[in-house]
C-alpha cells in the first residue's frame, strides 16, 4: 500500500459500504451473513416487531408531550428502533449497560419504565432507576465520559474473575459517531484495548452530530478506528434488527469468554432533529431523509413477516393498538407526576451525609423560609 492510495477518501456512500453485515435487506429479504448466522423462531421475531413498534410510540408521545410544555426536552430516537432493539436483547442479565441520553429503546429492554425516563426530561428526578436493578446505568450527558465508565466496570468484571464461567457479565457503552472525537472514547479504546476488558463499544453512527456531518468526525469508516487500537470492528446495518441483534450477541459473548472487546458500527440515521430544541432544515437536505425512509427499521421487519406468512393483519392490528395504549398511559402518567420538593435535588447527590452538602442544604431551606406562605 502506498502512501498515496492510503490517503484515499473514504467510502461512506448512504449504503454502508462493502463491510457492512446485513441479515433483513431494506426490503424485507433475509440474507445470510457467514460469520453471523442467526436462528430466529417466528415468535422472536413477532416480539422484535412488537418492540419496535411499541418503543417508536414511546417516542413520539414523548415528543407529543414535549411540543405541549410538558417535557423540557426530548432525544429521539427515530429511525435508530433497529440499532437499539437488537443490541438491548442480545444483553443477558449479567451484562451492565452504559448509555448516552438517547438510549430509550435500550432502556425498555432492560425493563427501565419508560416514565423514569420521561421524569428526567420533565426534570422531576435525577435519572429515576436504579442503575444496578436494571444493568442499565443513568442517562450520561457529557458527550463520552461514559465510556471510560464502562470500561473501568468491566476491568471491574476481568478483576471478578467470572470470564468464561456461566456467571460472567460484560460491560457496553453505547455513543454515537460525534462522541468518536472526544478524547474520552479514545482513552477508553486504549485502557480496554491493552486490558484485554470485556467490553462492547456500541456506537450507533446516525451521520450526525446536532448539525455536524460525519465527514467532520472522520476520513475513516468509523469501525475501521478499532483496528489501530488493536481490537475488531465491525460495521452492521444499524436499521436491521436481526442483523443489530447477531453482531452484538457475538461481540457480548466474545467479551464474556475473555476474547477482550469489539466496537460496533451501527451505521444507521438520525430521521428526527438532535433534540427537540433543534432544526434539522437549517443543515441537512431533505431529500437525503427521504432515502433513508426507504430503509426504515419497522417496515422491513413488517415486511419480511408478511410475505412469509409469519404475522397476519390482526397481529399487526394488535401491535399498533398496544403501542397507542402505551402511550396513552404514558401521557397519563406525565401529566400526573408530582413536582418534587425544592430541596429534593439534595437527595441521592452522596450515598452518606457530606458536610459541604449539609451545609448548602440549611443554606437553601434558610432561603426558602424568606418567601412568605401563598395561600392556595
Ligand atoms: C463533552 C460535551 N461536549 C459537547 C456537548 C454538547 N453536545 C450534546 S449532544 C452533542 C452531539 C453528539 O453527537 P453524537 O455523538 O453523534 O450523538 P447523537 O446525539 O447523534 O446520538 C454535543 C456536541 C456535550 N453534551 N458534552
Ligand atoms: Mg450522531
């Protein structure tokens, strides 16, 4: 290889490139993959469809609410159903979970109600699971830093000794392609790449950050990154399930039997704006949206289910009805959720009493005892 054919600019056309492991074409066809052969029974694929529908309905509700004053704000997750669903179950209960603030299909496999997280953006609790109940940790906002986290958790589980037993757990941090940049996914390639660490970097590369392109992130495809930090990388289309589903599973079994970790490309689209305090018209051409419609994560699924006769009108009746269901409590629940006391924001800073917080505590109860009583 030459230095100048090194320097050749990448391939990133809207197709993923040659690499990129598919096992449900955008239309609905199954193909196979030599490396990730999947066996999937009718009805695991009956309840992928399910979450995908239900976890989209989640979403735009979410979004519904917001538009209507009742959230401050929302991340969604549109058009990324596919990367989230079939990563989070190929997650066993053992495994710990590290998200970004987007994860929310990740989140509802992990059975984290989806009203905790609708608390946090309506800023009524501070994260409202408990991380370790659910091996699904808080919400991370700091664009990276939680890839640090995950990999000292798994160095955490290496030190364990459970690899390669039955009990064995492993860590996955989950970004998107702007975090690629930051330092901190970079040191943490490094410490999990030399630690040998069971961890999975899961990055779910939806061609954008806010209104950065992923031509500003990289000359490379992002996957290919893993290579110099000395562990594999795989690209895998981030809008189909099943094949989402069969990299992660390996690369999470890898991991657990002390193979050391694996980044993940889910190559996929962000269809909605970075949050509902931005507009996407003001960056990016309509019409590359369009294109991606076209590979929507539900309708392949939908698609494939349909034409081998494996879901009938009914089912697919029953899921939309279940989703909007969903959401009608979930906005019911929104709305009901009480406004906590002011000085709450204190609670769950430290596990034990700490003097600086005490201190600021009487400081701020002082304060609020200088308003007089409004009657009701
Ligand atoms: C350290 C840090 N820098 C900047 C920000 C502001 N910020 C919030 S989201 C975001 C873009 C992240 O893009 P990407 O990693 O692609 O994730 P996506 O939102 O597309 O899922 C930025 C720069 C931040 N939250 N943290
Ligand atoms: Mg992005």
């Amino acid at each position: 290889m030459t230095i100048d054919s090194m320097r050749a600019a990448p391939h990133q056309g809207d197709d993923g490139g040659p690499g990129l492991v598919q096992l449900l074409t955008p239309e609905g066809e199954r193909v196979e993959h030599p490396d990730y052969p999947l066996d999937v029974t009718a009805d695991e694929l009956r309840g992928l469809y399910r979450d995908l529908v239900v976890v989209r309905g989640i979403d735009r509700e979410a979004v519904s609410l917001t538009r209507q004053g009742e959230l401050g704000l929302w991340a969604s997750l549109l058009g990324q159903e596919a990367a989230q669903i079939g990563s989070g179950r190929a997650l066993t209960g053992t495994d710990m979970v590290f998200p970004t603030y987007r994860e929310h299909g990740v989140a509802y496999c992990r059975g984290v109600e989806p009203i905790k997280l609708l608390g946090m953006f309506r800023g009524v609790n501070h994260s409202g699971w408990n991380p370790a109940e659910h091996g699904f940790h808080l919400y991370t906002i700091v664009i990276g830093s939680q890839t640090l986290h995950a990999t000292g958790y798994a160095m955490g589980i290496q030190r364990d000794g459970v690899l390669g037993t039955p009990n064995a757990g492993a860590a996955i941090a989950y970004f998107g392609d702007g975090a690629t940049s930051q330092g901190d996914v970079n040191e943490a390639f490094v410490f999990a790449s030399v630690a040998h660490a069971p961890i999975v970097f899961f990055c779910q590369n939806n061609q954008w950050a806010i209104s950065e392109p992923l031509e500003r992130q990289s000359r490379i495809p992002l996957y290919r990154r893993a290579q110099g930090f000395g562990f594999p990388g795989v690209r895998v289309d981030g809008n189909d399930v099943l094949a989402c589903l069969a990299v992660t599973r390996a690369a999470l079994e890898n991991a657990r039997t002390g193979q050391g970790p694996t980044l993940v490309e889910a190559y996929t689209y962000r269809m909605g704006a970075h949050t509902t305090t931005d507009d996407p018209t003001r960056y990016r051409l309509k019409s590359d949206e369009e294109a991606w419609k076209l590979k929507d994560p539900i309708e392949r699924v939908r698609a494939y289910l349909a034409r081998e006769g494996l879901a009938s009108e009914t089912f697919f009746r029953s899921v939309d009805d279940e989703a909007k269901a969903v959401a009608a409590d979930l906005r019911k629940e929104c709305r009901a959720l009480p406004d906590p006391p002011p000085g709450a924001m204190f609670e769950h800073v430290y596990a034990a009493p700490h003097p600086l917080m005490t201190e600021e505590q009487e400081a701020f109860a002082a304060y609020l005892d200088t308003f007089e009583e409004v009657p009701a």
